[in-house]
C-alpha cells in the first residue's frame, strides 16, 4: 500500500484539514521531514503533527492555495520523500529512548497548550462581546427611540468583530506583508469599515 493511501482525511473545512497517519510518520526525523516539507508549500501558514495520536494538522490560505492544490501537492511531497527514504524510520538506540518518552510529553504539553489558547481565545470573544453590551446600553434612549437600530447596530459589531477574530492569522501573517497581492481583501475590510461607520451616523 502506498504511503498516500494511509493518509486518512478526517476532518475538512476552509483553510483547515487533518488527517489520520500511519505510525511510521511519527518518527522524529519522518515527522520533521514531513512538517517541512509541508509548511514549504506556498499558502500553509501553520502545520501541527501530534505523534502520540498519530494527527497531522494543516491550516492554509485558500485565496493561495485551495484544497485540490493542497491535496495534489501533499501526494507529491509525499512520494518525493518515499523515493528519497526519507519515510523510513531510523532506529533509535536504548540511550535515546529516554528522549523519545520526553518529546511524547512535550507534544502532549503541547495539545494542552493548544487547548488552553482555544479556551482563552473563546472566553476574550466573550469579554468582548460583554464590553460592546456595556456599551450599547449606556445609551438606553437610543434603544427606546429605536429598538431596531440599535439592535442591528449591535449585531454589527458582533460581526466586525467575529470577522476580525476569524481572519487574524491572515492579516498578520498575509495580508500585512503582500498588500498588493490581497488588495480586494483589504477593499472588503475597508467597505467593511466603512457601512459600519455609516450606519452609526444620525440621520
């Protein structure tokens, strides 16, 4: 069996897939030339190989490079690895087994960590929201002159919001170095800013 075909697509949505590896790939120095290999692919920004539970995850930019492209690429590096054996596990000698058990418990700190900045992400989307309702009803005249608009007001903010939270990596590490390349993505961001700026103004 192919090395590819041991890949097994476990979860898939814009920008993020991962898969379900075979053991081998879990090797130190075949994880690393995996997660180099992958991260060396133009539009993947974040590449996270958890050997204990034999998961690669991918995180990519679709505007650079969609799914097919990804997966196409992927089939390539793989088999270019497989020619070249750098998927075959070395040995590892007794005096450095103490070492492999060590970065087993690195990777684990690392998935807790990993859940640790989800939670935290989770609960500063929350403050947030809390804050913009501080906001909005320190003006309780404004909600009782009109009570629709100060709710798609809100609603508005929670967007902006949502939408900026959602595309942060994207901006930092994309958009902000290739401004000519993501101009209709900063033309969004602008016209975004700007209907939310005009709907607060009085009429």
């Amino acid at each position: 069996m192919s090395i590819q075909k041991e890949f097994v697509l476990r979860y898939n949505v814009d920008g993020h897939i991962r898969f379900e590896i075979p053991a081998r790939i879990c090797n130190v120095d075949v994880a690393k030339a995996v997660t180099d290999g992958i991260s060396g692919i133009d539009g993947v920004y974040r590449v996270n190989l958890y050997r204990n539970q034999q998961k690669l995850s991918i995180r990519f930019n679709e505007a650079v490079c969609d799914f097919k492209s990804l997966a196409r690429q992927l089939f390539d590096l793989l088999t270019e690895l497989d020619i070249k054996g750098a998927l075959k596990p070395t040995p590892v000698s007794t005096s450095n087994r103490w070492k492999e058990k060590a970065k087993a418990g690195l990777d684990d700190f690392r998935v807790t960590r990993w859940a640790k900045e989800k939670f935290g992400a989770a609960k500063e989307t929350v403050q947030a929201a809390k804050v913009i309702t501080r906001l909005g009803m320190k003006k309780p005249s404004a909600f009782m002159d009109d009570p629709e608009k100060a709710v798609i007001s809100f609603l508005n903010d929670i967007l902006v919001l949502f939408l900026i939270k959602l595309h942060w990596n994207d901006i930092t590490q994309n958009w902000l170095i290739k401004p000519l390349k993501y101009r209709y993505e900063w033309m969004a961001l602008f016209y975004l800013f700007f209907l939310l700026v005009r709907s607060r103004k009085q009429k």
